[in-house]
C-alpha cells in the first residue's frame, strides 16, 4: 500500500514539467516525516516508464461533441518531458441545443484546494458528468510502443464546433483543458504544482462530460546482484552522510 502511495505522489510530480528538473534533488526530511515511513520504497532505477494521459470531452443533447487529449510519456533516456496534444470534435444529427437558463455560483474555494480535487455542479436536467483519475502500475514490463502523439504543446491549442470550444494550454507549470459549451456549461481539467483539478458546470439539458486523467508506471522488477545492492546501499549511506544526518 505504501508502494502505491509513493507511486502516486511521484505520478502528480513528474506530471509537471517545470518541476521535473527538480524532481530527483534530495532533500531532508523531518523527523517527525520519517516517523511516518513504513513499507517498502521505489529506487528510481527500477521505473521503467512513466505516462500522463487526459482527456476531456463535452458531448450536447444534440449529438455534437468537441474534445482534447493531451499525453507524456517519460522513459530513462528522456532528458526533457514533452505534452502533446491532439483536438476532436464531432457533428451532430438532432436539434440545435436550447440555450440553458440554469445557474451555477459560489464554489471558489475549489481552487485553493491541494491534491486531487473533483466537482460536478449541476443547474439543468437530464445531465451526465464524469470525474476519474486512474493509476496502472504493471511490474516486469516494457515501456509502450510510442505511437503518433500529436503535436507538441507550446502556446494554447484551441478548436471549436457547434458543441462548443476546447483550448488546452500551459498552466502553472502543468497543462489545463477548458472547455466552453455553448450555452451549456463549462468544464476544466488542470494537473499543475503536483496536483489534479477535475470540475464541471452544467446550466443546460442532455449534456454528457467526461474527465479523465489516467497515470501509467512500468517497473523493473529483476533485483540486482547482491554485490550491487551492497554498493548501492553503501552509496546512499554516504549520501546521507554528506548532508550531515
């Protein structure tokens, strides 16, 4: 269990681009922190892989939908993380959606929340919203086939419909999709400062909204040589040594 935990805080860290650099710098713990420790622990060289996968997608009573995926993959011979985005959207066959009249307020606290953070709010009929976050930790694996990721996420990447509009852009160091349905609501997906934002508005009537982030880790488990993990063990102890524990 402490094996997952330390998975899914490292998850949301090296989500972040502008903190990846930093990411792997040691810092010293607290006593009472370590008090805290229990289980077993991850050494990076047994993370084979790390991937980062979101999507969100609105789709209207009507049959119209816009959406955007945006995915990282990090191997050991990554030396920069990189998102990449690819947009969609689809027509519909049914009547042009009536504007709602619903209204939604209040709700600022949300994003001063840390960690994982999912809100749906409601002010229509008939609606279907859908927050999920997603964790596959798979052991002796191989990383995935890379496949065509879209395009490089530099400045904002916008596309829009009749559903609506989707623009996904860096945000606090992460990356942010926000969606703007035309007469229907709003939703936004943030990962950013080690933390996920999942949120949905809805003022109109037979809207269907989903956002998911999925997180993928390979590890390595062939465990070295007795000789190796020695040294290793030895290494870190000088390590702590060096900054004076």
């Amino acid at each position: 269990m402490k094996t997952i935990s330390l998975l899914t805080a490292l998850c949301l860290a090296v989500g972040v681009p502008a903190q990846a650099e930093s990411l792997f710098k040691p810092i010293e713990l607290k006593d009472q922190e370590l008090a805290q420790l229990r289980g077993r622990y991850v050494l990076p060289g047994r993370i084979v892989s790390f991937g980062v996968i979101m999507s969100s997608t609105w789709k209207n009573s009507a049959g119209e939908s816009i959406g955007a995926k945006v995915q990282m993959q990090m191997q050991h011979t990554t030396i920069k993380p990189q998102f990449y985005v690819t947009t969609y959207d689809a027509a519909g066959d049914g009547p042009t959606p009536t504007a709602g009249t619903g209204s939604v307020s209040g709700g600022a606290g949300l994003n001063q929340t840390s960690g994982v953070t999912q809100s749906v709010r409601s002010a229509g009929d008939y609606n279907t919203a859908y927050n999920n976050v997603s964790i596959d930790i798979s052991r002796n694996g191989t990383a995935p086939a890379s496949s065509d990721p879209g395009q490089p996420l530099g400045d904002s990447v916008s596309r829009s419909n009749s559903a609506g509009t989707i623009t996904v852009s860096p945000s606090g160091g992460g990356v942010q999709l926000a969606i703007q349905a035309n007469g229907q609501g709003s939703s936004v997906q943030k990962l950013a400062a080690g933390g996920l934002f999942q949120a949905t508005n809805l003022i109109g009537a037979g809207n269907q909204v989903s956002n998911l982030t999925q997180l993928g880790v390979v590890l390595r488990d062939n465990a070295p040589a007795s000789g190796a993990a020695m040294d290793q063990n030895i290494a870190q102890l000088r390590g702590l040594r060096a900054m004076g524990m």
